[in-house]
C-alpha cells in the first residue's frame, strides 16, 4: 500500500495535515485493498457506539466487513435521519425525538431533558448548549428535515477541508489560504441557522476571520429551523393537492406568517442587499458560498438594476447544491459570472451526510477524495456494480472521516462513476462522477424505493427500532 493511502488507514484526519491535491494521485486501481481496510476499521470503531448500526448489522447478519457486499449490506438508507414521524414535531414531542436521534450518534444523549421544548429552533439550541453535537438539517424539499448528528469537531473538520481545497485544487497554492488570509464575506442568505449551508457558513465565521465589518447577509437574523420544515411541508402538501390540511399550533403559525411577509418583501430585499453589497464590496476581492440558485436570482436581480463586475477578480465562490426543483435557463452561469465580475468558482457535489465534497474539474467531473469510499448500485437489487470501467446507478458511500456517527449511506442520486481503470482528462487520478446526476424521486415522478443489498426488510426494522426506542 503507498504510505500516502498507509496513513490515511492510520487515521482519516491525516488528510487534513496533508496537501489536498496527493489524494488525486493514487490511481484508481490502488484504492480498492486500502478502501476494504479502512471500512473494516470504521466498522469496528463505529458498530458497538451507534446503536442503529449495531441493530441494522444483527438484522443483516454482519459481524464484521470481510468485502464489499457486506459493507453494502449496512449502509443506511438516505430516509433514516428523517425516519422519526412528523408528529414529534407537530405535537412537539422534542424528548422522544433525542430519544431517535440517540440511536444515530455515539455521543449518550440520556441525560438531555427536551420535554420543555416547543420548538426545533429550542430542541437544537439545547443541544448546542449541552453537548458536543452542532445538529444540521437539510432543506426538506420533501417536506421532512433530515437531522444530522455532527458534532463540533466534526463540523470544523469540513471547513478545513473546504480551505484545503480553496487552496491547491488547481495546484498547491494556486489558491488564497482564506484562514491565513481572510477575504471579506458575502452570503446572499441567512446570518446562519441550522441549515447545512448556514450552519456550515457559521461555524466556519470565526475560522475564517469573518467579522461584522467585513461580511454582508441579505437577512441580518439566522434562519428558523421551524420556518424551513414548515416551508417544505407546505411545498410536499400543495403537490399532492393537500395544501389545506397542515395543522399548525399558535406558535408555528406566527413564524408561518413571519415567512410569508418575508417572502412578499423579498424582491426589495434583494434590492436593498446588492445596493449594500455595491456600496461596501465594490471592486474589491470577497468570498462567497452559496448556492446556484440563491446565487442566480440574486444576479438577475443585480441584472435588471444595471448592475455587473460587482467584485474584484481575486474573488472566490464556492457554490453547488443542485437546483433543489428549481428551472435555470440555459444561460444562467453566464449570469452569474457577468454579475459577479470574477468567474473564480469551485464547484461541488456533495450532500449534508457527507463531509468531503467532490470538487468539479475543467472537464465537468467531479473527484472523489479518497477519504470516501464510493459505490454505484443497481437501482433495482440493490447489488454494487462492478468496480471497472464506467458504471450508472444509485450512489452509495462511506464517508470514512465521520467520528460519531455512521458515515455508510445510501443516497437518492443518480450517478455515473468513472476512474477505476483510466484517468481523468484533466489529468487527476481516482473516482470521479460524470456531471449528470439526478434524483430518483424526479425520475420515478416523486417516488423513490431503495431496494437495499440483501434483505430490504432488516433496513425497515433498523429504522423500527429507532421510532421504538423514541416511545
């Protein structure tokens, strides 16, 4: 094995103490042996600490990771960090949802008393305040938020990940060190919230010597948590022609109508925001990380103003998180670019389970760091697909940086991965995906089945066992 691989089997972590750009330099044929240790290590590491793995390992009848179909066999289900039912949040039954969310950590969450809690905003922040977890959750386009149970060092980790990756994916030191050499900030969003991208951006403030003084948000305040939730249970109840039926306590109700207002005084929000962006940033070199989507309808806005090459060229965007549902027209990274004024940009692939992005290269491929361990499975056994060539189907992996949870998943992607027997046109070595990916559920017209790797069945009961150990 090569001492590069030989010490990330050591410890994950060393990834972060080496440069960014060795771990697109181990051909793809080398990885495999290192990739069967290392999850044969987490495994044991992780199986005795987090009880859902441990109940799901027994149903599957897997005592350790002897080859990849057995690791197969434990890889979650992208439903299990929203498996808890949606009444523990309507009636806020917040104690028998850390009851759930025990069953997903290693961390003992026993001792935490969230019956006083009437909301997830409060749920969260208790657990913020009591323990080492700094809990995230997704967008809930589907109409449930999926929690996940990230502690703090965890979550700093993924920052250092994303300064390395600033810095030398186009060589080392082709990009700003942003720890060494802070840029001014710029989020056409939230002030945080628990969001993956905010909280992720909040963690991230202090590291990256974001102040007051040199950042701007479109919102001053932090997203609600309950906002979000109820906003995609609003979204998931029109679609089914169901928008009546949500019931809402005194309390959500209010913060229903705080969205709503925010939603009607967005535009001139927008407005209000670039005029202050122009005014405080203009021509100089800043930072941002958002979306594609946020950041689009922030351009046109800038667009119908008159508004271009708002910053300097030494600009730096991070961006990505797929369209979320969200129609952009054919031109729309030509906007985006030509308001930016600076077209400096790392893209990724990634989701809030997984801690290490995949950046995209020149040639539309995003690279699989190998600290994550991936798998492309047939969409309908469930079965891995063969690990050579070019291969589509359902996206699996373990995330082999995970300390306190279990990094094995499941995704609802469509992928197509490459680089087990052939470089990359770009010259970097290793997996990577093509720029195609999609969501089953928007293939299959809303609806997703996992067909898991050998019995479907001993995932359903894994994630019984979560809701049973809740009552």
């Amino acid at each position: 094995m090569k001492p590069y691989l030989r010490s990330l089997l050591d410890d994950p972590k060393n990834f972060l103490a080496m440069r960014y750009g060795e771990g697109f330099k181990v051909d793809g044929c080398d990885l495999d042996d290192f990739y069967l240790q290392a999850a044969q290590k987490k495994y044991r590491e992780l199986n005795g600490q987090v009880a859902a793995l441990k109940r799901l390992s027994k149903e599957q009848g897997i005592e350790d990771i002897a080859s990849f179909d057995d690791l197969i066999r434990v890889l979650f289900p992208h439903t299990v960090y929203k498996s808890y039912p949606l009444s523990f949040l309507e009636k806020s039954r917040f104690d028998k949802l850390t009851k759930w969310l025990n069953g997903l950590t290693a961390l003992d969450l026993n001792a935490i008393d969230a019956s006083e809690c009437a909301s997830i905003d409060e749920w969260l922040e208790l657990l913020d305040n009591n323990t080492a977890l700094r809990i995230s959750h997704s967008a809930g386009t589907t109409g449930k938020l999926s929690f996940l149970p990230r502690t703090l060092k965890e979550a700093e980790n993924v920052n250092l990940i994303l300064r390395d990756m600033i810095r030398d994916w186009y060589g080392d030191d082709t990009g700003p060190d942003l720890i060494a050499s802070p840029l001014p900030y710029i989020q056409p969003s939230y002030n945080g919230g628990y969001y993956t991208m905010l909280r992720g951006a909040e963690l991230r403030a202090e590291l990256f010597g974001v102040t007051e003084e040199n950042s701007l948000y479109l919102y001053p305040d932090r997203m609600s948590a309950d906002v979000c939730s109820l906003a995609g249970r609003i979204r998931a109840a029109e679609s089914k022609g169901e928008g009546g039926s949500i019931e809402l306590s005194p309390g959500l109700m209010k913060k229903r109508d705080q969205y709503i207002q925010r939603e009607i005084d967005k535009k001139d929000s927008i407005r209000t925001f670039f005029q202050q962006a122009v005014d405080k940033f203009g021509g100089k070199s800043v930072f941002l990380c958002t979306t594609w989507t946020m950041l689009y309808d922030a351009m046109v806005e800038a667009r119908e103003r008159g508004i271009d090459n708002i910053f300097g060229k030494d600009s730096v965007l991070v961006s990505g998180g797929g369209n979320k549902g969200y129609d952009l027209p054919d031109n729309w990274k030509e906007v985006i670019f030509t308001g930016l004024g600076f077209d400096r940009a790392y893209e990724l692939y990634g989701m809030s389970e997984m801690m290490s992005g995949f950046p995209v290269c020149e040639h539309g491929h995003y690279h699989i760091p190998p600290v994550v361990i991936p798998f492309v499975l047939d969409p309908i056994s469930g079965e891995s697909l063969p690990r050579s060539g070019t291969q589509t189907g359902r996206f699996a992996f373990l995330d082999l940086m995970t300390e306190t949870y279990w990094g094995g998943f499941i995704s609802g992607d469509e992928v197509t991965m490459s680089g087990f027997d052939g470089d990359c046109e770009c010259g970097r070595k290793g997996l990577y995906l093509h720029s195609e990916i999609r969501r089953y559920s928007e293939k299959e017209g809303g609806d997703d089945k996992i067909n898991c790797s050998g019995a479907p069945e001993a995932h359903d009961k894994a994630l019984e066992y979560l809701l049973n150990a809740a009552q």
